[in-house]
C-alpha cells in the first residue's frame, strides 16, 4: 500500500546528508511545499543550507527541523545499509528516521492534507528547516532567527519536530529546555620536581578543595517544570605524563544544565566567588550554548494535547528534560515552542528505526495542530 509519508521518509534518508550537508532534501521538501502555493526563501550561509517558507498570512505557525543527520557509525553493524531505508516488520530502518527525517515528511505531507482541505485558510503556515543543527549549529536555525527577527517577522507558535516521545508517539512533548553553558577553567600553578614541593606549587591539590565545592553546591531546587540544576564535572587533565614532575597546570571543563531558576549571569557570579574564595589564579572562559524556555499552557499546548489525545487517546506529560534543541533559539522570537516528534529509544544509535505506523499517526497530529491554529 502507497503511503506518503513512509514514500518520503525514504526519499529523505536516502540522501546521506552527514551535518552540515543537505545532500539534496530541502530540495526535495521545496518542490512539494511550492506546489501547494509556498513562498520559498532560502537562507543559505556558508556550508548550511536553510529555508524559510510561508504561506497565507496572519497569525503564524512554523514547523521547524533539520534535515542534517550523525554519522552512521560502523556502517557493517547495521542490519541494512544505513542510508537504504528497510521496513522489517513494521519498523523503518535508516539513519534519520527517528533524528529527525520521519518528522519532516510528516510535516510535509500534513501540510498537503491541511491546504487541500482549507484552501484559504485564515492563518499563516511556514516552515524553518535546518542542515545545521546536529553539529556545530552556528549557521543554521539561530542565524536565521536573527534575520527573521531583524526584519520582525512574526511567528506565534513554533512545533519543533524532534523525537520526543518515550513509549508510544505523544506520550511526551517537550514544551521547553533547560539551558546549558560550559566553562573552561585553567588553574595556574608552578611546575616543579615532585621531590621539591617547595620549590612548586601544585594547581591539583590547590584545586580540589574548589572542585569539592563546586560538586557539592544546589545551585537551586528547579520547579514545577524544570529539575534542579544539574553541573557536571566533564574533563579533567593535568600533567606531563612524567611521575616526577609536578604539573604548572590543571584544565577542568564543566557544564550546567540550568533551570529558569538561574540565568547565566548568575552562574558565572557564583562560580567566580567560589574561586576567588578559594584564593586560586586562574583563567576561566565561558561558552553559552542556550537558554533555558518554557511554553506555558495556551494555544499551542493545548493544540498539541488535543491533537495527541485525538488520536493516541492518551494525555501527554509535558517535560523539559533532555538536552538542548533548536526551540532555544525560536522562543526569542517571543513565540511558543514545542516539540513534538517520533519514539526517541534509537536516536544516534546503530540500526535507527521507527515503527512506520507512528510516521503516519504524527502527520494525522501535525495535520490536526495546523487546524486547530490557522484555519
């Protein structure tokens, strides 16, 4: 039986678009979305390619993805060809299926259901569609939030679809993110012989009594949404490799996974206080990745609920666990976000696969969201 959704998640993964390369998919979403009456407007920058389409006008909702995929890993332990998409008893083989090309032609092919059926309908649908997002994401989704918001365009509600459901599809939808900054802390010490300590001063043992400290610390009790503030200590290293000589210096890398309960300000307060009381030298650099968002309950929750309940016939739990995503940058467009996607149990993994029936259930909730909405 022909399925439209199942025929272009295979179209999809058949392209090997290892990030930052497209390998030709937005070309294919294009030519669908323009023969239903879209406005494309590519965003390419550098070695990403990015769209921005629309179309109708008013109140608008965005679908939001990437159609850049993770290496494949060892190709060979794959029960097929990672980029020849297999159905094997009712579950879709392929890098990307789940991470997040099955998301994608969802959207595509909802959005083809929804014109047919309203023609003319009252809001503005679009779509922001990524090459760059499972890597370094510096060209893609947050450079063109900055055009989009340069020239104040609008975008009230924004369903992003990464794979956030856990057991059955809508079972979880992620209606925010926590956010994430790392810094990098070099301690400065005096190399020396492990023999003379006087003539040293050792940045590991200076160190530790911080580090105890910096583990040791509740950042905050997180809230009805977020849980507490979690830092973990990432990368350690120090030394010459030598077992006689005292290292000059100690490198330690941690990141936090922050609630709204903190900002980023605050945290480099904290962390700087604790080092200077400590009475260490040392250099610290920081790299915010996001910040964290929530979308409360409104229009768009709602949809998204009744649209899971509609057909799954299950309440969805709202969470904003997990890493970071692309929402973070769309929420400062002021608009709600959420995601909304396929299981997540094979993302990133070796034999990737979602069930094909879930692919065509998503299209059915997109589908449903997008009427609800705008039209």
């Amino acid at each position: 039986m022909f399925c439209p959704v199942i025929e272009l998640t295979q179209q999809l993964i058949r392209r090997p678009s290892l990030s930052p390369d497209d390998a030709g998919c937005q070309a294919i979403m294009i030519e669908r979305l323009q023969a239903i009456g879209f406005t494309i407007e590519p965003m390419n920058i550098d070695d990403t390619l990015n769209f921005w389409a629309w179309r109708g006008q008013g109140e608008t909702l965005a679908f939001a993805g990437h159609t850049d995929v993770v290496p494949t890993g060892d190709a060979s332990r794959w029960i097929n060809p990672p980029f020849e998409p297999t159905i094997r008893d009712g579950m879709l083989f392929g890098r990307g299926t789940a991470d997040m090309k099955g998301s994608l032609a969802a959207m595509v092919v909802a959005a083809e259901r929804f014109v047919a059926a309203y023609p003319n309908h009252k809001g503005r649908l679009a779509f922001l569609i990524t090459s760059d997002e499972e890597a370094s994401g510096t060209n893609g989704t947050v450079k063109v939030v900055e055009r989009l918001m340069a020239r104040k365009e609008r975008l009230d509600y924004c369903l992003v679809g990464e794979p956030s459901s856990t057991e059955v599809v809508g079972d979880v939808v992620k209606n925010g993110r926590r956010g994430s900054i790392t810094a990098n802390l070099t301690v400065h010490g005096v190399q020396g012989h492990v023999a003379y300590p006087h003539l040293a001063d050792n940045p590991v043992h200076r160190a530790l009594p911080a580090l105890n400290e910096l583990v040791a610390t509740e950042w905050d009790q997180g809230n009805e949404f977020f849980p507490a503030t979690s830092m973990q200590i990432a990368n350690v290293q120090a030394g010459t490799g030598s077992n006689n000589v005292i290292p000059g210096e100690l490198f330690v890398q941690f990141n936090f996974r922050f609630s709204t309960e903190l900002t980023d300000a605050l945290i480099k307060q904290r962390v700087e206080e604790l080092l200077q009381r400590h009475q260490l030298r040392y250099t610290l650099e920081w790299k915010l990745s996001g910040q964290p968002f929530l979308t409360s309950r409104g229009k768009l929750v709602d949809a998204v609920v009744n649209a899971v309940a509609h057909y799954n016939e299950i309440k969805p739990q709202l969470l904003t666990t997990g890493g970071t995503s692309d929402g973070r940058f769309i929420a400062r467009m002021g608009a709600q976000v959420v995601e909304l996607g396929p299981v997540n149990a094979t993302i990133h993994k070796i034999n990737e696969c979602v069930k094909a029936s879930d692919l065509q259930l998503l299209s059915r909730m997109y589908q449903r969201i997008m009427e609800q909405l705008v039209a």
